[in-house]
C-alpha cells in the first residue's frame, strides 16, 4: 500500500517508493529504496524534499500512537505509555507562543541558566562529581523553551557578553543542540541528550586556567596546545559522574573533530564521528564564531554561515550543515540588517520556504543618518523593491582556520 507521508515522519526500516516534488530537492540517485542507513534519514531531512511517497507493503508503516480516551466519572483516563510515544515518528506540532512572548521567559531563563552552568564549572575545577539534577532539569526547560518559540532563546543567547563567553556557550550550545534535533526529526529523550550533551560539552575548559580561556591576544603555541586539551579532560570530568549518558561523554571528546580526520583529539574522520558529535561540531562553532570573544568580535549570523559552508564537507557534516541552516534561518530573528534602501531594521520573522527574504522592521536611516518611524518590509513579498543589502567581504576578518581549530 502507498501512502504519502511527511519527512518528519519518515523511520528507519520504512521503504521510500518515490520523493515528491522536483529530483533536485533530494541528494539521492535512486528514489526508491529501504531506508536502513541513519545517515539517508539525515540527509533526507535536510534536503528541500518534505513529502514522501512510502509502500508499507515493503517496509514499516507509520505508528500512531493510541489517543486517550473518555472514561466513566470516577475513573482516570488511559494515556498511552511513554516508551511508545518515544518510538512513534508523528509529527506532532509543538505549542506555539510569539517571539516577544517568549522572550520574557528566555531572560528568565537565561538568568538562571548562567548560574547553574558557573556552578558547574565550579564543581569541575575542585575535583567534585558533578550534581545533575540541575543540570537535567535546565535542560528540560531550554528544551520547553525551544519547543514554544525557537527563536527566542537562541537569539538571546547568542548576544552574550565576552566576559561571560565560557559559560553561556554551553547554553547557547544546548538551545542549538535541541533545535537541530528537532528538525532531524529526533523524538523526546533523543533530543533531551542532545541539548545534555550541548550543556556539557564544553566542561573540560574548567580544567584550562582562566588567564589562557580570557586571554585577549592571541595564543602562543604552548597555550593553544593546553585548550586542545579540553575534550579529554572535560570527558575524564564526565567519566567520574553520575547520570551522565554516552552521548555527552562522546559530543564533549569529539566537538572538535572533523571530517577529514584533522581535528582533535583523536583526529577521527568521517567514518568514526556519531551524529551527535557531527550535530556538536556545527553547533559549537556556529555560536563560536556569531559571539563576541575576548579577542575578537563576533561574524554576523550570514557570513557565518557563508563561510561555514565552505568548510563542507572537509571540517563539517554536509547533510547536518544543510539541516542547521534550515532550522537557524540565515537571518536569525533579532540580527540587524541593512537594505539597499539605506535602512537598518531588524529581523522580526523568517519565512520557512524563503530564508532569505525575512519580515523586516526598519527603524534607521543611514542617509539621515537618524531614527525613522519603524516600518515592516515583507522582502519576500512581489511587489516589495527593497533587498538585504550584503556587506564587504572584505571587511570580515578571515579567522576561518584559527576558528577551526577551536578555542
């Protein structure tokens, strides 16, 4: 039988009869065939494919899970177990909010999330086990967070301040994590490790003296040589402590990896990196390179992305690239940008099919030179004229090798 179905719902062991659409929104030569290796479900969910034609007569169908029905008064509801809600792949839509709703929570969030992950950092530099239940429960509200409006937090987090870098790029990191899971399609406790290991995957820079992680300048050799050791000694850190799975021990050893097998610190290539240490690698340096560090301002969100894309396939996962682009938006809501019209707004709404072309407020004029009464640009809309304006190239520091190899 054939039935057609979302990407999103898409599991291993189902067979793909045909991908609807145009064959230039899918990577592969054949359309039809069993879906047995997680790295085609990866790169699947990341092409523009979104619909999928399936014979369950071939493969496995779609679970649904069982709905919770009316009972007599007096007797509790039945709900379905979670294990099978695990298991299914439907597609659910998660409660929504607004983006400026949500902001209010983030702050809130963020405030506490700064606390919890220098406390953390604390216990590691002392030689303690580390404490998880915060831990976990921060995960679990970023990943709520994310859930009602994905934007939000992430926007927030990417605009800390230098001084406080260290700490809130694990959060940072971890919002990331969860987005990037959920547009692979991954179900609850997956993306629950996901955003854990996204928290923690950075722990072994309590083990490199502050003098060296703040250090303004740039780095002797002897002092790069000591920050290449955090992997291991962020994974020595979590190997001690309790309720801690593999998936954070694996992102937090592997971040820095790279494809090609010329990264640290066991330089693995391609064929010994997991998903998740691919989905840490993108994540890390994304909030890495859009962040303001001791010893250099952050890229814009757009040229970040820009050159993150030449470091494919060699340094970065293609598939899981393309995936986190189509879940970041190449214009972040919250990132300032200038039109051709001499205006600079600000990014209020993306378009799902149309990332390049976002709502915009304008609120400047470069020519005046002064404040001007906000307006909304729709770029994608027809009849708009105006167009995001790209900056000089060559007013963007080519950091792209010192970035790579991490700090």
């Amino acid at each position: 039988m054939l039935k057609r179905i979302w990407v999103t719902d898409l599991r291993l062991g189902m067979f793909v009869q045909e991908f609807c659409g145009s064959w230039l929104d899918h990577p592969f030569w054949r359309s039809s065939f069993e879906l047995i290796d997680p790295q085609d479900l990866v790169r699947i969910r990341a092409s523009l494919a979104r619909e999928v034609i399936i014979d369950t007569s071939r493969g496995l169908d779609v679970v649904v899970p069982d709905v919770a029905v009316d009972a007599p008064d007096g007797q509790s509801k039945e709900q379905p177990p979670s294990s099978a809600l695990r298991d299914t792949q439907v597609h659910v839509p998660p409660p929504h909010v607004s983006f400026d709703d949500e902001c209010v929570r983030a702050k809130k969030i963020l405030k506490n999330a700064k606390s919890v992950v220098t406390s953390v950092f604390q216990e590691a530099r002392m030689g303690r086990v580390l404490e998880m239940t915060a831990v976990i429960g921060l995960v679990e509200i970023i990943t709520s967070s994310v859930q009602r409006n994905q934007s939000s937090l992430i926007s927030l987090a990417r605009l800390k301040n230098a001084d406080e870098y260290t700490y809130m790029h694990s959060v940072a990191v971890c919002s990331l994590m969860v987005a990037l899971a959920r547009e692979l399609g991954f179900d609850a406790e997956a993306t629950r490790k996901a955003g854990l290991a996204g928290l923690l995957h950075d722990v072994g820079k309590a083990a490199i003296p502050l003098e060296v992680l703040n250090k303004p300048g740039k780095l002797t050799d002897a002092e790069f040589d000591l920050v290449k050791r955090h992997p291991r000694a962020g994974a020595d850190i979590l190997e001690k402590s309790y309720d801690v799975d593999a998936v954070a021990f694996d992102v937090c050893l592997h971040h820095h990896e790279k494809m090609d097998g010329t990264g640290y610190p066991e330089k693995l290539d391609s064929d010994n990196l997991s998903l998740y240490a691919r989905m840490g690698a993108v994540c890390d340096i994304y909030d890495a390179v859009t962040s303001n560090r001791p010893y250099k301002d952050g890229w814009d969100p757009a040229v970040s992305l820009h050159r993150m894309s030449e470091w494919t396939p060699d340094h970065l996962d293609r598939a899981v690239f393309h995936a986190f682009v189509k879940c970041v938006g190449i214009y972040p809501i919250g990132s300032l940008v200038r039109l051709q019209s001499g205006r600079i707004g600000v990014v209020v709404e993306q378009h799902p099919q149309a990332s390049l072309t976002p709502k915009v407020k304008a609120f400047y004029s470069i020519g005046s030179q002064s404040r001007i009464r906000p307006e909304i640009v729709d770029l994608s809309h027809v009849s708009c004229k105006d167009k995001y304006a790209c900056g000089r190239r060559s007013a963007v520091q080519p950091l792209v090798a010192h970035m790579l190899g991490g700090r």
